[in-house]
C-alpha cells in the first residue's frame, strides 16, 4: 500500500509539469432584482470593447477575440439576437457614435449588451526545487529454498530532487453588462476573472467568459 501511495504521488507530480493547471476562475454577478425579463425580444450586442492594453496581441487573435464574442451571443435563443452593425442599418444611423447610438436602441430592441476586456496580462512564477520520495526498481541476487541463485525484484524508497522551474501565467479580467434599450439602465453585470498556468491562454478563457455570460443571460429571458 505504502509503494501504490509513493508511485500515485509521482505520478501527480509528473502531471503538474506535463499539463497547465487552472490558478483561478471567479465570476461576479450582479442583477437588479426589480427588474423583470420577461417579454424580451430582441437584445442588441454592441462590438467589444477593450480598456485593456493589447498593443502586444496579435491582429488574428483580436479577431478571434471578436468572433468568439458575437458567436457565444447565439446562445440567447430565447430572442432575436442583432450585432452593432445590423443595429446601425436597421436604424439608418452608419456613422453615429457609439454613446449616441445607444440613445436609440430602445426603438429596435429590449436590451442592448456590452463587452470589455479590462485585464490581459502575461505572467509568470518560479517554483522551488523540492525533494520527494519516489519508489526504484532494483534487482538483487539471492539463493532459494534449493540452494539455486535467483533474481529477485524489490522497490527501495530514495528521495529525487526536481529542480526549480518556471511557470507561465496568463490572466484576463472581463467585464459583461446588460442593459434596458429604453432606460439605458444597467439591469445584469458580470466580472469574470480567470487565470491559468500556461502561456497565452486568455483567448480560449474569453471563449468561456462569453460562453458562461451568454448561456446565463439566456436562462434568465422568459
């Protein structure tokens, strides 16, 4: 039992240097209570916005960030769903800024949504060596019953030192609101905070971020 519980250890400690682990993953919601969704029929989905710095992204991962934002909004079934762009057509209103197109919204739609990356960062930490205790094969040669030489296998416990490594990091802060077309009142909001223990992993966490906001905005349409 002693040698299955040695050889289980490193096996875990292999697998935290083969595959990233995730650091943390916190959302924060909040909802007017007031406010009631029933009835909600058609929700326009503004182009995302990013307060934070991604001078050092590239153009092809933008864009990934930006279709993966339009097309986890299809998860709103329960209504007809219209990008900035089809908005601004219906409207008539091509070149009209963005503050000032919202003041228009609530002639074509219940709701209006809004996206913005405030974090991207890249990271990283060092881990420590460490010294653990792992079971080795050995062999040895003994004599039987019959006087006869044999091998014979046995496991030894010996301590291994791993050497200290480093780890990168990748953080994203997200943030998704809702809002009533007509009031222009902010109705649901999210933060979203992710990190994990890879290099350049903020663009499949934003996939999730806006996956996770959509499916739950949907539950709450009636």
């Amino acid at each position: 039992m002693e040698s299955l519980r040695k050889i289980f250890g490193a096996i875990l400690l292999l697998a935290v240097f083969i595959f990233p682990q995730i650091v943390s993953a916190e959302k924060t919601d909040w909802k007017d209570s007031g406010y009631s969704f029933r009835g909600i029929k058609t929700v326009v989905v503004l182009n995302l916005h990013n307060d934070a710095d991604l001078s050092e992204v590239s153009r092809v991962v933008q864009m990934k960030l930006d279709s993966d934002y339009l097309d986890k909004s299809k998860k709103l079934k329960k209504c007809t769903v219209l990008t900035e762009d089809q908005a601004r057509r219906m409207l008539g209103m091509p070149n009209l800024s963005s503050e000032g197109l919202k003041n228009h919204l609530g002639e074509i739609a219940d709701l209006w949504v809004e996206g913005n990356i405030k974090v991207w960062r890249d990271d990283y930490r060092i881990v420590p060596a460490r010294t653990v205790w792992e079971d080795k094969k050995r062999t040895r040669r003994i004599r039987n019953r019959w006087g006869d030489w044999e091998e014979e296998t046995y496991y030894e416990s010996v301590p291994v030192t791993y050497p200290p490594y480093r780890v990168d990091t990748s953080t994203i802060v997200s943030i998704f609101e809702a809002f009533d077309a007509r009031t222009g009142k902010v109705v649901f909001m999210r933060e979203d905070n992710r990190s994990r223990d890879d290099a350049d992993a903020q663009k499949d966490m934003f996939g999730r971020m806006c996956n996770s906001f959509f499916e739950d905005l949907n539950d709450k349409l009636k």
